[in-house]
C-alpha cells in the first residue's frame, strides 16, 4: 500500500477484480496500442499518483512492436504479465464518473441565415502561460493569456467574445446553427460537422480563454431551476430552450472559452486526438485528472450505466487518454462513449460512483 496525490494506492490480484475475466481484452488491447505507439516514442511525464512515465514508456515499446489485433486471451496474458492492479482509494469519498461524447452537428464555412454561430481558431496573442507561475497580471491557475507588447493580460472571456470582441478577425473555421449546440462542443472539446456537399469536418481543442470553467449544470442547480440529481445534458437543454430571455446570463458565468483547430476523420470508428495525443476510442478511453494520473497508463474501472440506459454494470479496462477541466481527483474520470447523438444520450445522463483501480507497470528488464 502507498499514499500519493492525496489518496491510498492498494496493491490486489488480478483473481480479485470483478469482471476482469470477462472482459473484451482484445477491445482493450486496441485502445493501449494507439497509446503505447505514442508513449514508446515519447515517454510520459510521470504525475503526482507515482506511475512511473519511464516504466510504462518501456511496456509501450514492447506492445508497439507486437501485431496491432490480437486475441483477448493474448491481451489479457499482456496486461497481467506487464502491469499490477492498484486500487485508487481517494482520501474522502469514492471514484466517481460522468462522461463525454464527440457531438456530430450540421455546419457551414460560411455564415447565412440558419448557420449564424461561430466556432473559433485561436488568435495569435492567445499564448499558454505557466500556470504555476504566471508573469505579472496574471492569477494562478491561469493556462492562457493575450501577450502583448507591455506584458501579459486576461484574455477576453466568454460572454465578451460572444458579444463581438474577437469579430472581424478571419478566426471563424464553420459556423453551426444553434448556440446550445456549440456550447455542448465546447463542454466536450470537440464535434464531428456535417458539411452541405456530405464530407464530415472535425474540430478539436486548440486552446481556451484561460478562465476557470464553470458547470452550467451547478448554475442552474445553485438557482433551484433545476432539482437536485436532475442536472444532465438533456435537462440543460430543456432548460435554456425554454428560458431563452436567461440563457445568455446562464452561460456566460461559464468564462471558459474553447477555442478549435480543423482534423480530419480519418477513421470514423475513432474519436478525435486528445490530450494524450492519440485518437479516442468508444468505451475504452478515459479522461483523467492531468495533475494526478500518467497518460497511457490503463484503468480499471466499475460502475454503472444511467437508470435511463437499463443501469446495468459498466465493467471493463479502458485507458488514460484525455482530461477535463472538471476532471479533478484520483478516483474521477470521465468515460468517452463515442460520437454522434446515441452516444451523447448515454453521456449526457452518466454520473455515478464506482471503483477506480490503476494498472502499474512492473518492472521490464
């Protein structure tokens, strides 16, 4: 047993975990190879949880070599071979999971009367600070900054880039015709858009404003417009379609802006390139605390599914490839359940408490 990043790390057997017998390790295995490509070339940065970037580096190298399919008694052999279950035991509470999905919504290049809502490129005077410790005029905790020629200032933040502060600066990649709808992008960080000639666009996260992110959901629950245990993506919605003389000072208390780059859908199964730098797979990536958790290292995960969605055990190994701004804590993750509006369903309604348990390197000769 060890004590890191504010929580207990218990070593147990693989015997002891349920469901690891029967899950689909082949699955499993195609999401870690994406990532163990990735982390054999470029080692992982060892976080404050203590799985060893270096040691999971060496474990990728050995998976970047071996056959991209396998069998699931193949993969599983793999991961108990090379790696030992930690269960992460946060100081206070349990693990807990919501999710998050890439939206698929209709888009235009250009601005007309139904497409009027912007999705942005990052001016070049957004620039990452230290966030550590930012220059002068700047707040801990800060990511991104406009640089200029006397220093360092806050960017503008949502309600003011919305309002027009960055208008007339070429910085529009398509526009979309619901300003819920790019809100949700913004929450996920990425969209598939279906463009007029039928071609699919996607835009990932380039940047954000550098402001602190705040839940839309916990402000309308904060104001009693939404019941305690009632707030998901649909219920937002509902809401702010029927309010629509509030939403505006709603969703600007959120000051976090997104900010895209275009990629293309190279492979429609997968999802866009994340914060770990691989592609994301449906039910099988996670996005974690970056504070905390080494990216690619694989995570044990058992929950449940919403009521909504027959509420049934959500077991299965999925693997450290993103993070969130809300995604804070050792045994909080956010589970990636693919694209489109199913998945968004199933997302959107996702909170619940589970076991988290962290697959360690062992140690390779």
């Amino acid at each position: 047993m060890s004590t890191e990043g504010n929580a207990r790390l218990v070593s147990l057997p693989f015997g002891a975990i349920e469901g690891w017998q029967d899950d689909d390790h082949a699955a499993a295995w195609r999401a870690y190879r994406l990532s163990a490509t990735y982390a054999a070339a470029s080692e992982p940065k060892t976080r404050s949880l203590g799985i060893d970037g270096t040691a999971l580096a060496r474990v990728a190298r050995i998976a970047a070599v071996m056959p991209a399919e396998i069998s699931s008694a193949e993969a599983r052999a793999f991961f108990e071979t090379h790696f030992q279950p930690m269960r992460v035991t946060p100081a206070a509470g349990n693990g807990f999971f919501t999710g998050f999905y890439e939206p698929e919504v209709a888009a235009s290049r250009q601005p007309d009367e139904t497409f009027r809502v912007p999705l942005l490129a990052p001016p070049p005077e957004l620039v990452e600070v230290d966030e550590h410790a930012p220059p002068p005029g700047i707040e801990p905790g800060m990511r991104f900054a406009r640089q200029t020629a006397a220093g360092f200032e806050p960017f503008f933040d949502r309600g003011e880039i919305e309002r027009g502060a960055l208008d007339g600066r070429g910085l529009e990649l398509a526009y979309v015709a619901d300003r819920v709808d790019a809100l949700f992008i913004h929450i996920q960080g990425a969209a598939r858009l279906r463009m007029a000639d039928g071609t699919l666009l996607r835009v990932t996260y380039a940047a954000k404003s550098g402001h602190a992110y705040t839940s839309v959901g916990k402000v309308l629950l904060d104001r009693q417009a939404l019941p305690k245990g009632g707030v998901s993506m649909q219920s937002i919605r509902a809401w702010l379609a029927e309010h629509p003389d509030q939403a505006s000072e709603v969703i600007w208390q959120n000051r976090s802006y997104i900010f895209f780059r275009e990629a293309p859908v190279i492979d429609p199964e997968l999802g866009p390139i994340a914060a770990a730098k691989v592609p994301l797979t449906a039910g099988r990536s996670l996005a974690v605390d970056r504070t905390l958790h080494t990216f690619h290292a694989p995570i044990w995960i058992d929950t449940r599914l919403p009521a909504a969605e027959g509420g049934g055990a959500y077991r299965r190994l999925m693997m450290a490839q993103d993070t969130g701004s809300a995604i804070l804590g050792p045994a909080r993750g956010d589970i990636f359940f693919g694209s489109g509006d199913e998945a968004g369903r199933i997302a959107g309604r996702m909170q619940a408490a589970g076991d988290f348990v962290v697959l360690a390197p062992r140690s390779v000769p």
